[in-house]
C-alpha cells in the first residue's frame, strides 16, 4: 500500500521536483522502517486518496520553505509571487476573509483575549484543541486573529521528515537520527524550560506571545502513543503562553485506523485535562462561492456562477480544495478549448463529478447508514410485466429500492466493513416494525453470518490480501443487503437519531474488567480458569461482601461502571453530531 | 479465605472425593517414572487440587512456597519481535501457567518460553531426588492448533528434563497427538451424595448445624459441581444463620440475570400478562392498533365496522375481539432491545458468551413444551458454534434470541391464534 | 541426576518390528519389500492405511535393513509432521541433506548400503498442497541420489502427482487375532496377567490400531500394576463404557427430551470426551438392526455435522445435546423440518 501511494505521487506532481524527491523519499523511509499505515481493503476511491495526498503534499511543501527548525515566526500574509498557489494568495487576513463561520471565529477570538489578559494567575489552562476536516480554516483563523490581536505567532509544524538516504550517510557520521516524536518532546521540554522567548526576539517582550501546533506527529506504535499523551499532557499543564493545537478529523468510517482512533482518543483526553475543545464544521457552500467569486475577481477569470457552484459544493466544505479546484480548473480553462465543465449532458447530471478535480461524492458514513436502515422502496414493483425475471415466492420478494445500489452508496461512504455492521447492529432494532421479531431474526442471522465471514481472516492471518479484499467487501455487501431484505416491515418512518455502536465501549471495558480480573487471579485464586473467577468467585464474593463489607474490601470488585465514564463524553458528542446529519435529509 | 481453599485437601492421603485417582497417582509417583499426565473433567470437579496434592506429593512442602512472577517476554518471530506479557507460578520444582492467555499468540509461547523452562533444570538437591522439573499448563484445551503441534514437539524433545502435566476441561478438543503422550486422567465430577458427604465434613468443622436435607438441597443445585456447591454453602452461611432447612440457596448474579432476560422475552407473550399488555400496548402505541385493526378489517371481511376513531367503546370492543392476536404480536422489539443492553451488562463482567447462551437454554427449556425443545435446543447449539467462529459474541447471542422469539411467536400464533 | 528419572522407553518403540518380515499381518507387502531388500532396488514409496497397521516401522524397518546402524544416521531423514513443515523447511531440509552425495554402492557390515538416501515422510497428507508440489520439483531434482517414503492415513490427502510417482502399498487394519498374539507376547515380556476378556476388551476399544492398543495397556500398567481389569482398560483409553452410552442411546428412543437432556449433563459431568461418544453413537446407529436407512442417514447426518462444530471449538453439551435432539426426533419418526420456523 504505502509502495503504491509513493508511486501516485511521483506520477501526479511533476511541478516541484525537490519536494516530491522528497515525499518518496518520506515514503520510502517510513516503508523501510515498516511502519504502514493500517491499510484497508473496502475500495476508496482513487481521487479521495490524491487529495489526501495531495493535503500532505502541500504542507511538505510549506514545510520546506522553512529552515530545518521546528519553529518559525509567521507575520499573517506573505506578498505571493506569480508561482503561488492560490490557496495561498488568497490567505485570508483579516474577518471578513475568513469563511469560517463567524460565531465559531468570536469563540476563538473570545478565548484569546481573555488569555491574553489574564494571562498570568490564571489557574484554567492555556491549551485550546481546534479539531475539524481538513482545510475549514482552522489555521488561518488563529492567523488572522493572533495578527488581529497583534500577538507572536510561534508555529511548530510537523517538521521535515529526514530523508532516509540523509539518515544512512549521517548515521555513517556518527549523528543520530530524531524521530519526529523525539523533537516533539524536545520541543515541548524547550517552552516548559524557557518558554517561548528566543533570543532573537527578546527585545519586543510587550507583544503578547501564542503558540500554534499544527498536526500533531503521527504515532504509530503504542509506546509511541503514551509517549505523545505524556508530552501533551505536559504541555497542557503547563503552558504559560495561549496555546494552540489543531488536529484534523478525518473520516470517521476509518475508525478502525488505529492512528485515527488514536487521535480520537487524543482529543478526549486533552479535553479531560482540561484544554478548551472547539470544533469546526465544515464550510458551507454558499460562503465558499463567496470566497471562490472574490478570487476569481480578482485574478480576472470569468466562471460562472453555475461553475462556481459547482465547485463549491464537490470541494465538501473545504475551501483550500475550492480553491486549488478553482485554480486548476482556470488553467484547464485556459488551455482547453472546450472544457469538460460545459458539457451540457455533464451539467443536466447534476453530476459534480463531472468537475475534474472535485472532492468526489462522499456521502458521510452517517447518511449511507440512514439510507440503508430507512430501507424506502417504491409503493408498486415496476418490472412486474417483465418476462424475463424469475419468478419469486411471495415471501421473499421485495419491492424495488430507491437508491443506487447499496454498494455504490457503500463505496462512496468509505465504509468499512467491520465499522459498518456494527453500527448497523446497534440501530437496526429502530427502524423494525415492533411486531415484526420475524424480520428481526432474519436482519440478526444476517449480521452474525458477516460476524463469521470478517471472522475469518483475521483467525487465518492468510497474507493474501485480495482474498481479505473479497472477504470485507462481500461481507459489507450481505450486512447492508441483509439488513435491506430482511427489514420487510420498517417502522413507520419517523426521527431516529444514529448511535454509535454501544459494542465497542462495551468491549474495552470488558477487556478492562479481564485486566482486572487477571490480576485478582494472580493474587487469590491460584491460576483456575478465568471464567470460573468471572462466574463463580466474584459473584460469591459480592454477596459475601454485600453482607460483611468489613472483611474483604481488598478483593472488592467494583462495577462495571466507573470503567466506561471517561468515554462518555465523545459518545455524547457523536450523538450531537448525528442529529446534525439526520436534519439534513 | 474462602472454604474452598481452606478445606481444600492438600495432600494426595486426604481428598475426600476421587481417593481411587489419589490412589493411582500416589503409585505413579512412588515408580520415579512419571509420565506426562493429561487430567481432564469438568469444571469444579477436581483436577486443580488432584494437581497440586500430587506436586506436594513428588516434592514435598517445597511445591507449595510458590512466587507470582509476571514477565514480558521478547519473542523473535521472524521479521519481528513480539512481545507477551505472561504470568507464572512458580516454585523451585515446578512452573504453572496458563498459556492460552497469550490469545492467538498461544504458539509462542507453547514454543519459546515453554522451551525456555524446560531447559534450564533444576540443580539436583542434596540427597540426589528429584532432577526434574514439571510443567503444569492450564486449560490446554483452549490453546490453538498450531500451538498444540508444537506442544506435542516440546513434549517429546525435553522429556528427559521436564514432565508435563496439563489440565483441560474436555479432552476432544486436545489432538490425538498430545493424548496419546499422555497419561490421561479423567476427573468425573462428584455425585451428589459425594457433595453431602463433603459439605457435611466441612459443616462439622465449623461446628455448623445442618438441618436435615439442606446440603442434599445444595448439592443438587450445584449441577455436580464440587467448587460451586461449598461456594453456595458458604453465601448461604454468610446469609442466615443458623440454616432454616427451607432457606433460598442463592444463585449467582449472573445467572439471576439470564433468567431475567429470559423471562423478559418471554413475558409479552404470556397469556396472564394480556390484560396488562393490551392496556399499555393502548396507551404506548394507539395509533399503531388502530392501523392493525384497519387492516384486519379489510381483509377479512367478518369485520365490518365503519372507520369511526373517535367511537372508542367500538374500538374497545373490537381490541378486544383481537387482542389476542395483538397481544401475540406485540412482542415488542425494543424488548430485544432491552435484552441487549442486559447481555452487554453480563459480557462486561467478562461472563463468556457460551456459559451465557448455555444458561439461556437451560432457562429456556425448563419453561418450554416438549415440543419447542427440540428446535430451541438445536439453534443453540447452532448459534454456539457460530459464536467460535466469529468475532463479536453478542451478535450471535442476539441472533439466537431473535431466532427463539420469533419460533415462539409462531408456536403461539399455532397454539392459540 | 539421570538414574533417578529412568529413561522410559514407551513400549510402542520397545515393541517395534526391526525387521520387515516381521511386521503383522501386511502379507503381500512384505513380500514385495523383501524383493527389494535382496536387490536393494527400491523405488519412491507410499504407504497408506489406517494408523497403527505398521507403516512407519515398515519404513524404518527397510531404512535399517538397508544401512545397518552405522550408516542409518547419515543416510537417512526422517520427517513428521510435528516438525515445522512450511515449504521453506520441506525445501531447506531436504535440500541440505539430499545435496551431500554419498559414495558408491559397497557393501558394509553385512548391509547392502545402496548408493542414495532415503527421506521419510511421516504423515504427509497433514503436508499443505502447496508443499507437496515444492516437494514435487525437489523428488525430480534429487532423484538420483535419493528415494522417498510417504507415510499417510488418506491416500486422497495426497496430491495425483506426488502419488503417481510412488509405488503404492495399502496396509490393512490388523483383525483380533493378529493384534491379541502380538499383545499377549508384550504381556508376556512385561509380566502382565491378562485373560482373555481383557484381550478382547482391548481389541474391541482399540479398533485395529496396534499402536493405541499397545499405550493403552502401557498407561493401565502404570497406573494399575500387573493385573488389569477391562474397567481400568476403558478408563485409560478414554473410551465411554458400553453402559454410559446405551442409556444415551436408550433415553433417545424413549422420546422423552427431558431424560435425554439428563442424561447427556451426566455424561458431561463424568468428563466423557464427546467426540468419543459420537463414534461410539455412530457405530451403534449403523449396526442397528431397528432402524431404517432413511433414520441412519439422518442422525449420521447431524453426527458429521457435530463432529465438524466440536472441531471448530464448539461447546460439546451443546453439541452433544443437539445430535440427541435429532437422534430421538429420527428415532420416534418426528418430522425432519422445524415446525415453527419461520
């Protein structure tokens, strides 16, 4: 996988031949190295990869501007020459720039100037966690707010991965080679020490001082994990300047990712101790054409308003890619005698896919789920004439579906197969008819035939990926196709909200009650078999306890309960956020 | 401490229940030729303390100063290194352990750190005894495949240095390869008058008074199980007393909770509950009867009465015409859903999935007609299986439920409908 | 500290034919393997037939007739299945020792020590198929200097090329007579008393398989010293005495699922393996003269099924529980399909 992405790069970017040197060589290194990212098997389709790429590309790219510190002085805006991006042109620099919704900028803005003011004795802590999908415009607000405020804005980026070639020749030279996580704990060792007056700028001490984290580094390795969690932590507690740290959400059907989970986890427990959470939506389309109208005013190329909305709405809500899709798209233009964009039969689509360089569809996971659980089917089977279809018993014939076929819709969820079944799971007793137990068991045998089927390939380890391709898609396949045939009597359609699957917090804290029990049979019972302590010895000992709570305190077992609490508080906001996505349909 | 360990025998001249096995063992011992011994039985039928009285056996007292130690070994695996954390027992004579707790990791552990133990012998003592070391491994039974062939490679290369004696609770699950190694010692659980004879023994040292037929009463609740009946005559003890011979034998939580969650399944679809369910069925969903009754009127033809909402007293009447039907259909789901959350509960408190299903059968039958059994009975099974076979337990527990409910539902509908 | 731990040979390698001509029973075989020790000719081998019927030790047996036991060690490869098989192993291993060539054909010792080696397969049909073609090239490869022997149970495990390669000997599984002799010789050697209900007993729980036969009566020899009675036998084979599994099979054709039900938690709590039960059910189904082939079929049916469950982890009351559902339900003539299924 991490092979074939190296190889998409090099082919797609020609322009800068440095930094996409570069990239392969960051791709290489993390290839020899062996850590790969988790890789997934439902297909995602091509173009979300490129963008992803091309995400990182950019912010390479950036990054190599800047000298090899970590740390840089940015004053807003720079000038641009001709050779510049228009993402970057266009840097918003002052309020009315900004795209981001506006009571979310006063939030920002709000906090700010309270921590300047009282920025000393203060007991809350100085840590604010932006989180949104990328290019929401989370880092140029802090930009145009820390210049609005007149503040120092210290940036520390995910600095320049050493190329592997560079790491052999200098390991040869006796140099030792800093891991991005390495200088992430240096760093935030640095500003705990001495805080974030360098030398160079100790003559202006009156400005006041805020510290951008772009994204965090990657962790991929469980110790890894901690390690970061201990820095943050570290940070959080003692940060004396306004401190900002961006993560980008990115799909949440990658839940399974263990670097998106971990991130996940990240952002709970920098919330638990005790940073200032603001979330970001994505931006709406309606302010982007705003944004895209401005631009292309000023750099004199005439789109249409149709186009522009085009644009807008296949970006999803991100402005960075509007704009670069804008870019390109004048270029295209320019070139092009006939643009694929005017291609009328394109346009009566209402296909924004027709746009080359659009985000593609992606239907959020949320919307996919709903379509399926709603399970609408037209009133009358159409193809009731048709002579060439087989006949089908009564029983298991259904009416025809209106939507695309669930695979489709799958695909453009990005769904995983795992994820997928199990939100299925816990929702679909929702949208079932209260009488109908016989669809219920259908809908349930289906699930647990998908249980078997992804089952298998993780008890067989087979290396064979293709086969664990074929396994997860079909097995998404029948979960969602299970559900649609087996739900022959839906509720009546009515407001549901989406929960996330119960199953997951249930499974960590069981694992959580294991580690516990193990422990206890290490000290107590000498080595019988777990289940016996789970079935037996606990409950004995909690009714004995339960009677004479003096006498055994040491081998009190508490509930399960305390176990899960630290979790609430995301399950709570997935839920707010569902309910978003379900107004929208 | 508990009865259990406390009256727990600890040498092979005092066991109370098995003294034949004892017996054997005792001889096996006294040859200096021990083979590799395989005790299997089920739970709480004895194996553990046969083991430990048949270590204090060849090593005297010395068997019983054990150390928990619990370390992290590293594990070249090819390309990489693994790393399984794993905890032992261990005394200078002997190690136990339980490998299966290393997951899927079982193999490395059968292979590496099993290898690891076996190799360095003991020092021979002073008096020249003893120059081996034995190895006890647990539920051998759950080890994987691959880990039992090399389990089976271990025996035979390290059998001049170490002994093995494993314990498991069903022996078909172990290879042929691994039995036919062994010594194998089958450990049937205690009949039930051997469980009196044993409660009694321990009501005796603490000066108890037993009223007549109560430990009969624990021993038949026990299910043959030796451990679980003095772990229920000590609750009981904790409870009341002095004992009333009528007196509740309490059953573990978690099993109070699967009869719940079994008579929540089945509880809409009693007949003394119609009352009661058609009224809350009115207010919880009217509209939804409503719609029901409309649509029987129209398709049978014997109901013809006009569509008036506002008549009450004819809607009345007319739920009452059906309400057995209604009552047989309104198993509403969100009692399966109820029943999830109640199993999430029990799996949380780490109650393995199949005692959880087993128990749900065992409740099930005792209520059922004979002829529901047969069909109940094999689903279970079914679902079972499958629950091996894949991942997520509750998926398939919550399949056999619905399964059960939706059987039952057109037994009733047969039945009475 | 080696006297103390005596080194207990099992009396399945004590007991082991050192010479062709005397393994039991397998006539045609001998004959044929005795032309082939005389012009120390042989061809790749493959032997299959039930275990325990004298496979392996007919193997060994050519091995050491061929080499005598100076040669044997350097000449000779002997692989089972418990060693890690994976076709790198299968190709390193036999690569390395079938690459170092030996020298020409002189007899030595009395032995006709014909110029090439001999790898043993034991169980090759637990071999995974892509190994048995890496095996393939390697036959053709080394087929100068080396002959192999497979040694399986199925002959259909193995794959057509492999097979056709081979010349094929079947064993057949040992009648009582020939098995009784051999073990009232062993008993004779160790100083056992067995009579001859014990013999038959031992014949009967054994099936044919001398090797089993023989562990079981060394395993009820240590245990119970030097007179065994049939009950010591059953309960070291780990077979269900005939009573257990009668009143099963009773409390089927009673039709009465509750007694079933009983008696089946009574053989799980007596620590009876239930894949032995399901054998022991099968082979009563099939020799009973009361029921017709359609009702055999169905509960063989459920019986493989079951057989397949526990092999996958299955709970064995469960399972257990479900073929005696289904055994009674063919029994009393209840309809095969589930009334209330939906």
């Amino acid at each position: 996988m991490t092979k074939r992405n190296a190889f998409m790069v090099l082919s797609s970017d020609e322009e800068d031949e440095k930094s996409s040197s570069k990239l392969k060589s960051f791709f290489c290194r993390s290839d020899s190295k062996g850590q790969k990212q988790p890789c997934f098997s439902v297909p995602r389709s091509r173009s979300c990869k490129q963008s992803r790429i091309a995400d990182e590309f950019e912010l390479f790219g950036e990054d190599f501007k800047e000298v090899f510190t970590g740390v840089k002085v940015s004053n807003g805006s720079g000038t641009g020459t001709r050779k510049e991006l228009w993402a970057d042109r266009y840097k918003p620099c002052t309020f009315e720039d900004l795209a981001v919704h506006k009571k979310k900028v006063d939030e920002v803005k709000a906090w700010f100037e309270q921590k300047i003011q009282v920025s000393k004795g203060n007991h809350d802590s100085n840590v604010l966690l932006i989180t949104g999908p990328a290019g929401v415009g989370k880092s140029a607000t802090v930009k145009v707010i820390a210049s609005h405020l007149g503040a120092m804005l210290f940036e520390w980026r995910v600095p320049t991965p050493t190329i592997w070639q560079e790491h052999m020749y200098s390991s040869n030279t006796g140099m030792q080679y800093i891991s991005k996580l390495d200088e992430f704990e240096i760093f935030v060792e640095r500003i705990r020490n001495y805080g974030l007056v360098s030398p160079s700028i100790t003559g202006r001490p009156l400005s006041p001082v805020i510290l951008l984290i772009d994204d965090l580094p990657l962790t991929f390795s469980r110790i890894a994990y901690t390690r970061l969690k201990n820095s943050l932590h570290l940070l959080v507690r003692s940060a004396c300047s306004p401190t900002v740290i961006l993560i980008t959400d990115t799909d949440h059907s990658d839940s399974a990712n263990d670097t998106t989970r971990n991130f996940e986890e990240l952002k709970s427990f920098l919330e638990e101790v005790g940073a200032r959470k603001i979330s970001f939506n994505p931006i709406t389309s309606s302010s982007i054409k705003r944004t895209l109208s401005k631009v292309c005013k000023q750099e004199r190329c005439h789109v249409t308003a149709e186009q522009l909305d085009l644009i807008a709405k296949a970006s999803g809500g991100d402005i960075r890619q509007a704009i670069a899709s804008l870019q390109l798209f004048s270029i295209n233009k320019n070139v092009s005698t006939n643009p694929t964009l005017s291609d009328s039969a394109e346009r009566k689509d209402g296909n924004p896919s027709g746009i080359l360089f659009g985000r593609d569809e992606t239907l959020s996971l949320f919307h996919a789920l709903g379509k399926f659980l709603h399970n609408k089917r037209e009133r009358e089977s159409t193809d009731f004439l048709d002579e060439d279809t087989f006949p089908i018993r009564d029983k298991f014939s259904r009416l025809p579906l209106k939507m695309d076929s669930p695979e489709k819709v799958l695909c453009q969820a990005h769904g995983q197969a795992r994820p997928i079944t199990d939100f299925l799971h816990e929702n679909v007793l929702d949208f079932i008819d209260g009488d109908a137990v016989d669809d219920a068991c259908v809908v349930l045998s289906y699930l647990c035939d998908v249980d078997v089927l992804l089952a298998i390939h993780q008890k067989n380890f087979s290396k064979n990926s293709d086969t664990e391709k074929v396994l997860q898609s079909c097995a998404a396949s029948i979960a969602v196709r299970g559900i649609l045939f087996g739900n022959d009597h839906p509720a009546p359609p009515r407001w549901h909200s989406i929960r996330k699957p119960k199953l997951w917090q249930v499974e960590k804290t069981a694992l959580h009650n294991k580690d516990k029990l193990l422990w206890q049979r290490d000290k107590f019972h000498h080595s019988s078999d777990l289940s016996v302590i789970a079935t037996e010895y606990t409950p004995v000992h909690r009714q004995i306890q339960h009677k004479q709570p003096d006498i055994r305190s040491a081998t009190s077992m508490e509930n399960s309960g305390a176990a899960g609490d630290g979790d609430d508080d995301t399950s709570m906001e997935t839920d707010a956020f569902d309910d978003d996505e379900i107004e929208d349909w | 401490m508990l009865w259990v360990d406390k009256y727990r025998p600890k040498s092979l001249d005092n066991m109370n229940v098995h003294e034949d096995i004892a017996e054997n063992l005792k001889k096996l011992v006294s040859e200096q030729d021990c083979p590799h011994l395989l005790f299997y039985g089920p739970s709480g039928s004895g194996k553990k303390t046969l083991i430990m009285a048949l270590l204090r056996q060849m090593f005297g007292s010395s068997s019983e100063k054990v150390k928990v130690e619990n370390k992290a070994w590293k594990i070249d695996a090819g390309s990489r290194t693994i790393e399984i954390e794993l905890t032992t027992l261990s005394s200078t004579n002997h190690v136990e352990m339980n490998p299966s707790d290393a997951g899927f990791q079982d193999r490395y552990i059968v292979q590496e750190i099993i290898k690891e133990m076996a190799k360095n012998r003991p020092l021979v003592d002073a008096k020249g005894k003893r120059g081996f070391k034995v190895l006890v491994l647990n539920e051998v039974d759950k080890l994987s495949r691959e880990a039992q062939h090399s389990l089976r490679r271990t025996m035979e290369k390290y059998s001049s240095s170490c002994r093995l004696i494993l314990c498991c609770n069903s022996s078909s699950k172990v290879t042929e390869a691994i039995r036919s190694r062994c010594l194998n010692v089958r450990v049937n659980a205690p009949k039930e008058d051997q469980i009196v004879n044993v409660l009694e023994f321990i009501g005796k040292k603490e000066g108890l008074q037993l009223p007549v037929g109560f430990a009969a009463r624990i021993a038949e609740k026990s299910n043959r199980s030796l451990r679980r009946a003095i772990l229920s005559f000590e609750t009981c003890r904790v409870q009341q007393y002095p004992f009333t011979s009528n007196q509740a034998i309490p059953p573990m939580d978690w099993e109070e909770y699967v009869s719940e969650i079994v008579s929540d399944i089945m509880k809409e679809q009693s007949p003394k509950r119609f009352a009661y369910s058609y009224t809350s069925c009115l207010c919880e969903n009217f509209t939804f009867i409503i719609r029901k009754i409309i649509y029987i009127s129209h398709c049978g033809d014997y109901f013809n009465f006009g569509y008036q909402p506002d008549t009450h007293s004819i809607l009345f009447l007319e739920v009452l015409v059906v309400h057995r039907l209604l009552c047989i259909f309104c198993i509403v789901l969100c009692r399966l859903f109820q029943v999830r959350g109640k199993i999430y509960e029990l799996l949380t408190n780490c109650i393995p999935p199949e005692i959880v299903l087993k128990r749900l059968l065992y409740e099930l039958l005792r209520k059922l007609d004979d002829e529901l059994k047969h069909e109940v009975c094999h689903w279970a099974a079914y679902y079972e299986h499958r629950m091996h076979l894949g991942q997520k337990a509750i998926f398939h527990l919550e399949a056999f439920i619905a399964k059960f409910m939706s059987i039952y539902k057109s037994f009733l509908i047969a039945t009475f409908g | 500290m080696a006297p103390v731990l005596q080194s207990s040979q099992p009396w399945v390698e004590k007991y082991r034919p050192k010479q062709v001509k005397d393994v039991a029973h397998q006539d045609e075989v001998i004959r044929v393997l005795n032309n082939t020790l005389e012009t120390a000719d042989c061809p790749h081998m493959l032997f299959y037939g039930p275990p325990g019927t004298g496979k392996t030790t007919t193997a060994l047996a050519i091995a050491h007739q061929l080499y005598g036991p100076e040669l044997y060690k350097s000449r000779v490869l002997e692989l089972n299945a418990s060693d890690d098989r994976g076709i790198n192993v299968v190709r390193t291993k036999i690569k390395d020792f079938a690459s170092v060539a030996v020298a020409s054909g002189q007899r030595q010792g009395g032995y006709p020590c014909p110029p090439y080696k001999i790898i043993v397969l034991d169980e090759a049909d637990s071999m995974t198929e892509d190994a048995q073609n890496a095996l393939r090239r390697t036959m053709e490869t080394y087929s100068k200097i080396t002959r192999f022997f497979f040694i399986c149970n199925y002959i259909s495990r193995i794959i057509e090329p492999l097979a056709s390669r081979c010349a094929k000997f079947r064993f057949k599984p040992l009648p009582q007579e020939v098995m009784g002799s051999r073990i009232s010789y062993i008993c004779k050697e160790e100083g056992l008393n067995l009579d001859d209900e014990v013999l038959s007993t031992l014949s009967v729980i054994s099936q044919g398989d001398l090797r089993r036969a023989i562990t079981y009566l060394q395993g009820a020899a240590r245990l119970y010293g030097s007179s065994i009675s049939c009950k010591d036998l059953i309960n070291v084979s780990g077979v269900i005495p005939p009573e257990a599994s009668e009143a099963l099979f009773f409390a089927c054709k009673s039709g009465n699922f509750d007694l079933a039900n009983k008696e089946v938690s009574n053989i799980i709590a007596e620590g009876y393996p239930v894949s032995q039960m399901l054998d022991q059910l099968l082979d009563m189904v099939v020799e009973a003269d009361d029921i017709s082939d359609e009702q055999k079929a169905r509960i063989c049916q459920k019986l493989a099924e079951a057989d397949k469950c526990l092999i996958d982890g299955a709970d064995e009351y469960l399972q257990l529980l479900d073929v005696t559902s289904n055994t009674m339900r063919a029994l009393c003539n209840m309809p095969e399909d589930f009334t209330y299924e939906a």
